[in-house]
C-alpha cells in the first residue's frame, strides 16, 4: 500500500507525514487519545487547504441560483438552437463574473485528497500487523525524529480501529446514527434557500402554465428527498461498516461545513434585511 508510485508520493506519503507528526507531538505532550486529536488535527488542515475552493463553489452557486431567470429564459427562447444557448449562457456568465467549473472544481480537488485520507488512516486503523505497519510508516517519514513504535487506538473508550460492524456494542452503533444526523442538518442549509427562491421565481414566472409548475415542482420534491435522505443513509451505512476513526474525520469536516454554511446564511439574511430597510 506504500508503494512509491506517483498517487501515494503526491496525496499519501504527505497526509501519513502530517499525521505522524500530530501523533507524535501529541505523544509527548502525553495527551490521551493522541490518534483522535491527530485525526481532528489532520481534518482542520485539510479542511483549511479545502476552503477557498469550497467557498468558491458556494459562491458560484449562489450566483446561478441568482441568475436562474434568465437562463430559464434563454432555454425557452433557444431550445432550437443549442448551440446558440450555449454562446447566450457563456455572455451570460461572463456577464455576472461565473466560472461554471468552479462549481466541479472542489469536488474534483478533494476527491484525490479523500482517497489518500482513506488510505492513510487504513494504514493506521485497519493493519493488523502492527509491527509491518509501523516500518512501512517510519520508511516514508521525513526525518527519522518522527519515527513512531506504537499506535495506540483509544479515543475517548473508543477503539478507532474498530467498526460499529464489529464492534457488539451499543455505544459504537450511535456514531452511524450521529454521522447520518450530521450529515442530514449539513444539508439543510443548502436546500431551504433553494426551494425558497424557486418559489419566488416561480411567482414572477406568470407566463409558466400551471402544468410546467407542477412537473417543476414534482422534480425538485425528488431530488430534495434524495439529498436530504438518501444521502445521509449512505453515509451513515458506511461509517456502520468502517472503522470509527474515518467517522471521527466525517464527522469533523460536516461540522466545520456548517458552521460555514451558518455564517454563509446569517451574512446573507442580514443583507436582505438591510435591503429591506
């Protein structure tokens, strides 16, 4: 698994880097639970690293959802001409200062970053030969001062190489439930605005039959429920099945999520109230 090939050179090698790091810093300073901390140390970065993508993103959606009308408008006025909906919408993006990728981009930057996470705390939680582990690990280390003999999985009365699967015990059976919960209330703040404002439009869309409302309407039902449901219970089923030390980073980037997502609407609807006035 810590073969030099180019993936765990560019993501992995460094996430097992900062990891140690954390862990071992954590280790002499003989705070209990080193491995949690480290793990919740290693998501604030990441979750740092991440933010000016994500608040990209967040942007960028605000800014479509804003100029909805108008591209609602151009579909009808072009839905035989694609190619000349697509020269409207590019002015018109370019118009509002929107890059469409921008909206893939933090989706397509945390990807790899994941994968190499998943790696690195499998290394650390899910290797049960513990003395293979620990040479593959201090062979990749940037300076053998970090150089680690144990791993100790304890968080909190937590093992966090442990499943809730696996584990027989009640107790770890409330973490899928915490993190589909989690992730349920993240995308809360997400959704609400959305229905909102294609309520609004639709009040202002008087030429829009009564039919095309409700087909409209119908779909965003589904998807709604999708992402406010299904989402969550997948989640939720994959931290049941994996060690609670992946659940612990899950957990600890949804909540850092919506405290942006909180900031993000309390900034906004003081604005619309200060339009108001």
């Amino acid at each position: 698994m810590l073969e030099p090939n180019f993936f765990n050179q560019i993501f992995v090698y460094p996430i097992v880097n900062i990891l140690v790091i954390l862990y071992k810093g954590l280790t002499f300073l003989k705070i209990p639970g080193a491995v949690g901390w480290a793990i919740i140390g290693l998501t604030i970065i990441i979750r740092l690293i991440l933010h000016p993508f994500f608040k990209s993103q967040m942007e960028t959606a605000k800014k479509v959802q804003q100029i909805k009308p108008h591209l609602d408008h151009l579909s009808k006025k072009h839905k035989d001409d694609k190619k000349k909906l697509q020269e409207e919408q590019l002015k018109l993006y370019q118009k509002y200062g929107i890059n469409p990728a921008s909206g893939c981009l933090f989706m397509i930057i945390q990807f790899p970053i994941f994968i190499g996470l998943y790696q690195t705390l499998s290394l650390f939680l899910m290797n049960k030969e513990t003395d293979l582990l620990i040479n593959q690990i201090n062979r990749i280390l940037i300076h053998p001062i970090f150089k680690i003999s144990e791993i100790n999985p304890w968080f909190f009365g937590f093992n966090l190489a442990v499943s809730p699967a696996t584990s027989n015990q009640w107790l770890y059976w409330l973490i899928p439930l915490i993190t589909a919960f989690l992730q349920y209330y993240q995308t809360q703040f997400s959704i609400p605005t959305f229905q909102t404002e294609q309520k609004e439009e639709a009040k202002v869309k008087k030429e829009e039959t009564k039919k095309n409302e409700n087909h409209q309407e119908d779909f965003q039902k589904a998807m709604n429920i999708q992402m406010k449901f299904l989402l969550p219970a997948m989640i939720g089923y994959f931290s049941y099945t994996l060690p609670v030390g992946l659940s612990l980073y899950w957990n600890v980037f949804s909540i850092f999520s919506i405290i942006y997502y909180r900031q993000v609407d309390n900034k906004n609807n003081g604005k619309n109230f200060s339009d108001q006035k």
